[in-house]
C-alpha cells in the first residue's frame, strides 16, 4: 500500500484533548487523517474504511470511575465486534495514554488470549503524588513482536513526555509473575522507563515517574498490532517540541515520537 | 410489576496495593496529631435501578461492578442492597 492511501482514524470523545497534535503528525508522515468524534462512528460503524486507528490521549468522561473505563465500556458496546474485526485483520491500533487505559479497559491489552472480557492489567493512580507531566527515557524492550514498532532498532533510546495521574501498570498480586513471564515469552513488552544513561528505573522517581512495575510503559498484544503506551509521541514529533531545542545548535528537525509513529505507518506500507 | 432498588456499592483497592491517597491522608491526619495507623480510600456508588425481585437486582448489581465499576485486577467491591419505598 502507498503511504497516500493509508487512513488513520483519530477518535475523539468527550474530554480527549490530543486529537491536534496526533492530527497534526500523522499528517506529516504523508498519510490520510480523520478525526471523528466516536459518536459518529457508533452511528455509522465505518471503520472499515480505516488502515490505523488511535484512540488519542485525555480524559474522556472525566476519567469518571477509571480512566478510560467509561469511553472503553461504551466502545465495547456500540462496536466491540467491529474492533475486533479490525484487529483481527491486522490493522493496527494504537491507544497513547488516555488510549492506552482504554485498550486495557476494554481487554484489547494485553489480551493474551485474544479480547479478555474483564481488564486483566491495570493502570492504577500514580504512587508519586498526583498527576506527572514530564519528560521521561524510555528503551524499546521489543524483540520483533510488536509489528508496530519493527522498525525502532531494539534497545533504541527515546526521550518522549507523559502527562498522567493514572499510568501505574499493576498485574494482578496472586499471578503477578506468571503474567511478567507471558509478556516476555510473547515479546509484549515495548517500552520501559529508564534514567537518562539508559539504565533501568528500577521503579526509582522520577526517572519512573508513576511507580509503574517492572518500569513498564507500552506493551503489545501478542500478535502485535494493537500498542499502548503511556508516553506521548504526538508531543516529541517535531524538533520544536523538544524542551531544549532553542539550545541547541541545529535544532533538530524531528523528535523522538516521529520514530513510533513512522513505524506504525511503515508497518502498514509493508503490511497491505 | 418491577420495584426500585438502592445499591450503595463500595469500591477498594485489593490490599496489597499501595493506596498513594490513603498514605498522604493518613500523613496528613498523623499531622494534626491523630494517632492514625492506616487509611485505606474507597468509592462509593449509590446506584437506584429497577428489577423484578431481590434475587434479579442482586443479579444487576454484580454486573455493574463487574462490568464497569471495578478493575478485577486492583479493585474490591462490596455493596449494599434495599427495595426503596
């Protein structure tokens, strides 16, 4: 498929807030971008259409009950079927922050046995005093599962920010480590938070700024189309995103984000 | 002829979780000089619905937790039932 004929589909609900900038940055990458609020396509159910849909980052509803839950519950409801049709053709799915706490709402993620229907993660509130809005270092964990990511070299460092009161990652306590095994055989681990010499975290503020387990970011599902992460890569796309880019000598063109995001889009190049 | 139903239904983080609004309230409380060992913080939902019997509406309540209410993995719940007038 030609990068021009590729289309994204940007949802947006009630209380999401980072529509323009991912607008603005998959526009960038050359390819074909809607937004349309989910209503809409509870209505007209036509995200066929679409080669890549994201569930944008904010705080739909509210962040009433959880974040994410009530945007996810609703989702499951008017076109469950139909995103699992999506999902199963391959497409690719990605949920950023407010997105992400959707997709493991709904039981997309980590969704070891295809779609769960109860969360089998969580991304509780954070351990470190409320809301984090932060620049924070990552490294792509990934082996090669995550199809969305393939193109990041394993092991790349990427600076990106977060903007959460709700992104600790938990498993459940009674299979805690059985669960961390499975994200690792199934190479479902993307990203992890680290300190800016690239070490681990290891849970340390604020390096990890929410007190996620395992310093765990983004993962996959295990067929490794549907990513989610915490981090905003819409927010570290262009070079003037940067915090310090006006020191810099040659202020660089892009940011870190574009790598995530490019690949996503080369993936379905490659894919369709 | 269906009657209407009051489920005050009470959400928890499972024990074991580190409660971060708990710690920093129970701080707070130890500040102003109570002798306060632990807080633990829970939602409550007071739900009013409308079922056939107890029976049904015990059914209801359990969905709705399970459904939307909680997160399994990190969340408890309990809850309260009774018909209204």
């Amino acid at each position: 498929m030609r990068r021009r004929e590729i289309r994204v589909l940007i949802l947006r609900a009630p209380g999401t807030n980072c529509d323009g900038e991912t607008v603005r940055a998959f526009r960038d990458l050359g390819v074909g971008v809607d937004v349309l609020h989910t209503q809409r396509v509870f209505k007209e159910r036509n995200l066929e259409e679409y080669d890549i849909l994201v569930f944008p980052g904010g705080f739909s509803y509210g962040d009433y009950v959880r974040s994410g839950a009530i945007w996810a519950k609703e989702c499951e409801y008017h076109i469950g079927r139909d995103l699992e049709h999506f999902i199963d053709q391959g497409k690719a799915v990605l949920g950023i922050c407010n997105g992400f706490q959707l997709l493991v709402e709904a039981g997309f993620l980590p969704g070891f046995e295809g779609k769960a229907r109860y969360p089998q993660v969580a991304l509780a509130n954070n351990t470190t005093g409320g809301y984090q809005c932060r620049w924070v270092h990552l490294r792509h964990v990934n082996r090669g599962g995550c199809l969305l990511t393939s193109s990041l070299p394993r092991d790349a460092l990427l600076r990106i920010p977060v903007a959460h009161g709700e992104g600790r990652f938990l498993l459940p306590r009674e299979v805690e480590r059985e669960y961390l095994r499975r994200l690792y055989e199934n190479d479902q681990l993307v990203l992890r938070y680290t300190k800016p010499d690239g070490s681990y975290a290891e849970g340390e503020y604020p390096h990890n700024p929410n007190g996620a387990y395992h310093d765990i970011a983004g993962i996959c599902n295990p067929e490794g189309n549907v990513l989610g992460l915490m981090p905003h890569p819409e927010r570290a796309y262009f070079g003037w995103q940067l915090p310090d880019w006006t020191r810099c000598e040659e202020p660089p063109r892009y940011g870190d984000g574009r790598l995530i995001l490019e690949s996503i889009v080369k993936y379905v190049e490659r894919r369709f | 002829m269906p009657s209407r139903y009051l489920a005050r239904v009470y959400v928890s983080l499972k024990s074991g979780y580190s409660d971060p609004e708990g710690e920093t309230t129970a701080r707070a409380l130890r500040g102003l000089g109570y002798g306060v060992e632990e807080v633990r913080v829970s939602k409550v939902y007071e739900v009013v619905f409308e079922a056939e019997d107890r029976r049904e509406a015990g059914e209801l309540v359990e969905e709705m937790c399970r459904r939307l209410l909680t997160n399994p993995t990190k969340d408890d719940y309990a809850y309260e039932l009774r018909e209204m007038e």
